[in-house]
C-alpha cells in the first residue's frame, strides 16, 4: 500500500466536502423543503456527478449539471420531479 500524499488528501477532502453539500442539496428538495437548489461554484464537480446522479434518483429528485462560464467550475442544479 501506497502512502497517501498531503496533495491527494485535500483533494480527497475537498471531493467528499463537495459531494456533501450536494446530498444536503438532495435532500432538502426530497423532503419539499424546497422545490430547488443550486451548488455553484464546485472546483471538481465533474468528478461528484455520477455519484450525485445516483443519489438523486435514489431519493426522488433529479440532478442538472451547468458548467460556468470559465469552465473551471460547475454548478449543480437539484429539483424535485415534479415541480
């Protein structure tokens, strides 16, 4: 077994912070707390979106991906299915 880097584990880090926030997003929206959420501004987003997709079809909600204009970030648009 290989040790593990300072670098890898904040990316490590930095990936289940983020994909946490997502799943709070998620489950907000199943629970009707609100229709919709946004998770702007995710550095690895791209790398949370299968997961998050799987999350949300689990809980009854869909899951949009929007990239920024920079496209160094993405936004992850959570709503019910049905509105």
């Amino acid at each position: 077994m290989e040790p593990v880097t300072t670098a890898e584990a904040a990316v490590q880090r930095q990936l289940d912070g983020e994909l946490r926030l997502v799943q709070q997003a998620i489950l907000m929206v199943a629970s009707h707390a609100t229709p919709r959420v946004l998770v702007a501004g995710l550095r690895l987003g791209e790398a949370i979106l299968d997961p998050a997709r799987r999350m949300a079809l689990e809980s009854g909600v869909r899951v949009f991906p929007a990239w920024t204009a920079d496209e160094q970030h993405l936004d992850i648009r959570v709503e019910g299915l049905h509105p």
